[in-house]
C-alpha cells in the first residue's frame, strides 16, 4: 500500500498531538519495510524529519491546521500521491475527502469545555468555530474506514456524543516519548533559581481545562499551613496567552514559591524532571495523560487528577486528588510531603508502571489496523 500520514504538528512544538506523529513515524519506519509512506509535513517542521528507511518519503504541505486552504489545497496535495490509504492523525480531516483513511480521534474536549474563555477569539468567532469544528470532527468519524483513539475512557466519550459503533473504534495507547540521556545540565537549575531547592513540576500548557489556576490556590494553601521555605513549584511550558493570563492572576501574584519557565530543551527538561520532587497533574479533562507519564519515566513520583481517562492510564501508580477541590490537592500535597515512605513507593511504581507503554507497540498494533483496510 502507499500509506499517507499528516505530520503537520510533527514534533515537540505541538505538545500531545506532536509527540504522537512524531512516535508513530519514527517507529514504522523500523517495522515496516513493505508498504510505502508519504509523510506530509509543514515548512516550520519540514527539516526536523529526515526520513530514515527508503520507503519513506516527505511532501510538504505547508497548510495552516483548521484553515480554508486545509479544505481546499491540501485535498489537492492528497489526491496528487494517488495515496490507498491515508492517517490523518488528528480529527482535521478535510470535508471533502473522499479516498479511503484512518483518523485518530485523542479527545473530545470540545464537548466536555465548549468555552469561550478557551480561546483568544471573540465569542461569535468562538462560536462560528465551535460548530464547524464538530461538524468536520462528525464527518471526519462517519467517513473513515477505522478510529484509532487513545484509551478507553474516549472511545466511550466517540460512542456516546458522536454516536459511533463501538467496533469501528480501536484503543491504541500512546508512550512517552523520552530518550533518557546521560547529561546534566545545572545551568538550568542555577538558571530558575532552583540549585538545592525542593520543588514539584508541572510540564505542560494552561489552556483552561488544565486547571492550574486551581493548583496555584491549593499550593499557597499548602504552604500558608506548612511554612516550608525550601519547597517550590515550576511551571513549566512555552508562554502564550493562557499562561500570560495565568501570571496576572492575583493568586499568583500573591503566591508564595512559585517559579514559571517558559519553552526548554529536552535536555534541560530531563535535568528539572530528575531534580524535582513530584510531578503534579491537576487536569479536569485529558483523552490520555501523556505528561505525567513522562515524568514517569524518568522515575519521578506522580500526583494526579482523578478526572477522565487519567485513572485508567496510571492505574495505582499516582496518588489522586479531587481536581475540583483546592482543599484536597493541598492535602494530598501535604501528605505526599510527610510521607517518606510513599514517596519511595510511587517513584517505584512509576519506573514499572511506564514500561508497559511503548512507542514500537503503538506502532504495530496501528500499522495492524493500516493492514486490515481492504484497498
């Protein structure tokens, strides 16, 4: 088969979305050798992937992600590849598409947080996007010949609101995407002010859903009651307007101990990762939880949000806090604090419980599904 995958939010610089291209790729080209692949990338990506195998190759498709021109261009560029078989590995899929594809649908957080404050649209552009959204998002699940989701908790989300047959859907889980390197890189910790300090990290971004305004309340109650001077939490993810909004709130302002970093290396990640305490997950709504299984594998003890698929994803390798009680994450931070022997514990279950996701599993079992479609 010629097989086509969109990568255009291939890499780190596109969170979730971009590590999953990004893993999926780079683990095909080892296991397969048969099938052909175009991977369509776009100019601000295009140098970061060299395609490794000889069965593989590269198009640029330099297509903004929800535009006009990906309805109308990049149909163009798909039908030019004369493709069998095409992954569209975000729910994006171009309305009037008509050749035989896969789509991978991660969440669907447009339906559990349909808010304007989510965007920096005004509330009829907002809205006006919100419907075309769902509309290609329902045309995208009716069309394809299989869903590939990433845990269970969203294909019974894909049943329930798209209204989908449940045997057209497949729970294929993501990994972290880590490479553990043999690098220290102190700078970084001289950098944030951090250099022998005890500090609980938060990597990601602060769209509303991720609910830090939440955590930055439970951390000033945990430090008004405990008085511990040598304990911080960092914020960590590239500084937009969620996170510009984030640090004018007058929570944070006021906060005691609270360090923002903005966008940094991998290698500088690994080193804040292995120095801290703690990750910490307060999200009210993730279709799979990739963060904290990253801090996971670099053996760091994970606090989470019991909300959606995250139970299901870190089974009882996390100690769990109610994400809609700030009383409750400062409890469970307290008592995370006073617990030497649990800390221990989940920095355990953490190294294990990460082992069982693998980027080479993912791969196989999708490259499973490419093979099944009849072309």
């Amino acid at each position: 088969m010629k097989i086509g995958i969109d990568a255009r939010m291939y890499g780190p610089r596109s969170s979730g979305l971009g590590r999953y291209s990004e893993q999926l790729i780079k683990n095909l080209e080892k296991i397969d050798s048969k099938n052909d692949y175009v991977i369509f990338l776009n100019k601000e990506n295009f140098d970061s992937y060299i395609p490794q195998a000889e069965n593989f190759r590269k198009v640029l498709a330099d297509i903004s992600w929800y535009s006009f021109a990906e309805q109308t261009k990049f149909v163009k560029i798909l039908y030019k590849e004369k493709l069998d078989l095409m992954h569209f590995t975000h729910f994006n899929v171009p309305f009037f598409y008509r050749k035989k594809f896969i789509v991978t649908i991660h969440d669907l957080i447009m339906y559990h947080f349909p808010r304007p404050e989510a965007t920096t649209k005004s509330k009829i552009i907002f809205f006006i996007k919100d419907k075309i959204h769902r509309l290609v998002l329902q045309s995208a699940c009716r069309q394809a010949e299989k869903i590939l989701t990433t845990s269970d908790f969203s294909r019974r989300d894909i049943v329930k609101f798209l209204k989908i047959k449940p045997e057209k859907i497949q729970v294929i889980y993501q990994a972290p995407f880590c490479v553990l390197k043999n690098v220290s890189n102190p700078e970084i910790l001289q950098k944030l002010n951090l250099v022998n300090k005890k500090y609980f990290i938060y990597v990601g971004n602060a769209y509303p859903h991720k609910n830090l305004e939440n955590l930055v309340k439970a951390w000033n109650i945990f430090k008004d009651k405990n008085n511990l001077e040598n304990y911080y939490l960092l914020l960590v993810g590239r500084k937009n307007y969620f996170y510009d909004r984030l640090l004018k709130n007058l929570d944070f302002i006021k906060s005691q101990g609270i360090i923002y970093a903005d966008f940094v290396s991998d290698e500088e990640l690994q080193t804040l990762y292995e120095n801290s305490e703690a990750y910490i997950f307060p999200s009210l709504y993730e279709g799979f939880g990739l963060p904290p299984l990253e801090a996971m594998f670099y053996g760091i003890p994970v606090l989470s949000s019991n909300a959606s698929s995250l139970p299901e994803i870190l089974a009882d390798s996390s100690l769990y806090f109610d994400p809609l009680s700030v009383q409750n994450i400062a409890d469970v931070i307290e008592f995370f604090v006073q617990n030497k022997d649990l800390q221990m514990e989940l920095q355990q279950k953490s190294r294990e419980h990460v082992k069982y996701f693998s980027s080479e599993k993912l791969a196989r079992e999708t490259l499973e599904e490419y093979n099944k479609i009849k072309i």
